[in-house]
C-alpha cells in the first residue's frame, strides 16, 4: 500500500505523509463496515485526479472537506441501495475494465525503471540494479517462496509478497545496491517517525472557516468534485467488490449496500483528520486474496494498524525498502488482473462485444474508470436492444399451428384453426 499511496499523493499534490494516514484511516474503517473481507482500500490514483484541480486551485485543505463530503454522499447512496445499480454492468465491460486497469499499473509501475523520461540501461550499475532488484523479488514471490512453503509448514505463515519484499530489501543493503529506497522518494520527513506524525482530528482551519463565514460559497466549491469523487470511487469499490467474489471461493456475495457504506465511513473519518480520501485497490486487494486475506475483515483492518505502527515506531525502517522491490510485486498483479482470457474470444463472441472490451480498456486507459464503465453500459445497452430488433422472425407454412392455451408469448396472438379457409397461409411470429 506504501508505494501506491505515496504516488497518489503526489497526483493530488499532498505530502505524501496525507497519503499515509489517509490509507490508514479509510483501509481500516472501509474493511470493518465494507460489503466482504479482503478489500483494502486507500488514496486511490482515480480519486486523486480527480481532486487535483480542487487542490492547485484552494489549497490542500479543501481536499480534507471533500473527503468528508463524500463519505455523507457515499453513506446516503449506500443506505438507498443505489449499489445495486452495479449489476448492470455487463460482462464485457467487466472484462474491458480489469484489462485497462493492469494496463493502467503496469503503466504507473513502469516509470520506477526510467530516469528523465528514459528507460535505464542495463549496462549501468543503476540500471543493472534496478532489474536485477525487481526480477529478483518477482522470482522469490512467484516461484522460491512458494516452493521453500511446499517444503516447510512454518513459512506458510509468512506470505509470499512480504518475504519477497523483506529478502529483496536485505539483498539490495548487503551488496549495496544504488537503488532508490521508499524514503528517497517520498522524503526523510515522512519517514521521521514518532507520535509527531500523528494527524490532527477534525477539518483543516483552511476549509472550516471558510465553511462557517460563508457555507453556501464553499460547499459549491466542494460539491461539484466530492459528487465525481462518489461515482468513481463507488464504482471502482463495487467492481473490486464483484472481482473478488469470483476470485474468492467462499460461497459468499459482498454486498454492494455494506460496501458504499462502508467507503462513506472510512472517507468521511479520512475527511475528519486532514485525509484527501480514496477507494478499494483492484490489484492491493488481489495480492491480499492470494496471500489468504480473503477470509475474514481483519486482514484490511491489520494492514491499516500495521501500516499506523510503521509510520510511527518503524518509519525508519520501513523507508529504507527499495521502491522498486515494490514495483516487482505489483507487475506480478498486472499480469494475475490481466483477463488472458479474453483475447482467446475474438472470433468466437460477437464484433459488438469486443468492441466494448477494447473501448472500455481504452478509456480506462485514456481517461478514468467511471467514463469507460459508462461509455461501456451504453455502447452494451445500445447492442442488446439491436439484437431484440432484430431477433424477431415469422415461420411460414401450410402447417395447422396451435397456439399456446392460455397467455401468449411475445408478438403471438389467439387463432382459431377452425375458421382457416383451405388454401391458406398461417403465420407465427417467434419471440426471440
């Protein structure tokens, strides 16, 4: 979580410590009163663009009132089961969307192994290092730890991700590897430690008295992007939502009603104490799925307290781990999100569909996750009521046909056989 709220702090403009405690205050409310276990939710980039602008333009105490405005919206939307509109999306943009989301963060993850724009050279030492750092953690993630599990019970309790992490991190430090670390990015500062760092309960005196002077001119300053923040932080919460209860088989359905609630609550509390607010993390949540976090609330409540406690007793420490072991993890998620299996549908699904996979890929690319699910629903609803028109056909027959006894279906109408003149035609309009 550290890696990717850091970078969205940046995106809004806020020191990346906001971030940090943002992550911690939203992870663990959102995970106690969300719709399922596994979810972890944090400063997300597709909430951070958009309160970019609110930032340059009033402050970054403007984004702690947004934030707070937008757990209310979000707590009354969840309480009017407006959730549940998530069910309309249909397959295909499902699929459109998990695939420009990795393409999404294999993009962000990408510009760890550039410096000025360009990629580094393998026959630098940086460079060499950097690959070496990254391809080294992906290894021990994806095949050594696991095999070392198979082989000793007592690893089991350790998930592959973090001795990946913690193995690659002692290697780089050992050989000295020149490596970015956590600190040198986000800065000493935020890696001080110490109760110093705590945040600071209720709204920043930059938003709060403004808000009391003249309510009704602060509020349409903050409604316009607390009501986008709402829609694009629900939506990508409630497909988070609907991922995970395919990926987690446990018999069990999130509910959509709990998990905007919950999102409201955990943004609302972020709002409380200077956070810039956020969502559910796709690839964050998978990696807890898979590391056996998908069973029960208190794995997104523990990544919350844990991630308190390093900020506070182990920054240090924790500043010290190489941004790009990091990197390694999340480019293992970009190929687990990837739905590999949709480029086996061309030829065997309608044009329409992959059109629509590709076109909310490309948005979701382009621009951010609530256009290209609405454009998606749109372009699916529109092909769904073409085929209805056109999927109605007429059987024509000297046939005696027998209509149905009692309600007809679709376009079918009563006929009494025993008035057909010899010679003629009956006509049957099948439904589709």
């Amino acid at each position: 979580m550290v890696p990717e709220a850091v970078s969205f702090s940046f995106v809004a403009g806020v020191s990346p410590l906001v971030g940090l405690w943002t992550t911690v205050v939203l992870g663990f409310f959102a995970a106690a009163f969300g719709g399922r276990a596994g979810i972890c939710s944090s400063a997300s980039g597709a909430c951070s663009v958009v309160v970019a602008a609110l930032c340059s333009s009033h402050g970054p105490g403007y984004l702690a009132g947004c934030a707070a405005l937008t757990g209310l919206l979000q707590i009354g939307a969840g309480a009017f089961g407006l959730g549940k509109m998530i069910r309309l999306v249909p397959h295909p943009v499902m699929l459109g969307f998990v695939n420009g989301l990795a393409c999404v963060m294999l993009k962000a993850q990408l510009t760890h192994f550039q410096d000025a724009g360009k990629f580094l050279s393998l026959f630098a030492p940086e460079g060499l290092a950097t690959y070496g750092c990254a391809i080294l953690t992906m290894a021990l993630v994806k095949f050594g730890i696991p095999m070392f599990q198979e082989k000793v019970d007592a690893a089991r309790a350790v998930p592959p991700t973090l001795g990946g992490v913690v193995i690659a991190s002692v290697v780089a430090k050992v050989f000295k590897w020149p490596l970015k670390t956590l600190a040198d990015v986000a800065g000493a500062e935020t890696f001080k430690g110490g109760l110093a760092v705590l945040p600071k309960l209720g709204l920043p005196t930059s938003v709060w008295a403004p808000l009391v002077s003249s309510p009704i001119e602060t509020l349409k300053v903050i409604l316009p992007y607390a009501v986008t923040m709402c829609a694009v932080g629900s939506i990508e919460s409630l497909l988070t939502l609907q991922l995970l209860d395919g990926i987690i088989d446990d018999g069990e359905r999130g509910s959509t009603k709990k998990e905007v609630i919950g999102q409201g609550i955990g943004n609302l509390a972020a709002g409380l104490t200077g956070g810039i607010g956020g969502c559910a993390l796709i690839g964050q949540s998978l990696i807890n799925a898979q590391s056996g976090g998908g069973v029960s609330r208190l794995s997104g409540m523990s990544m919350a307290i844990f991630l308190a406690l390093g900020i506070v007793s182990f920054a240090p420490l924790l500043g010290q781990i190489p941004v790009v072991a990091l990197a390694g993890v999340m480019l293992l998620v970009c190929q687990s999100t990837f739905a590999w299996g949709s480029l086996r549908l061309v030829g065997k699904i309608p044009n329409i569909d992959l059109l629509t996979i590709a076109l909310v890929s490309f948005v979701t690319v382009k621009d951010d996750l609530a256009k290209a699910v609405v454009y998606g629903t749109i372009m699916s609803a529109l092909s769904f009521a073409y085929k209805q028109s056109t999927a109605i056909s007429a059987t024509i027959g000297r046939t005696k046909l027998i209509p149905p006894s009692g309600k007809c279906g679709f376009f079918c109408f009563p006929i009494n056989t025993s008035l057909r003149a010899p010679g003629s035609t009956l006509f049957r309009a099948n439904p589709p």
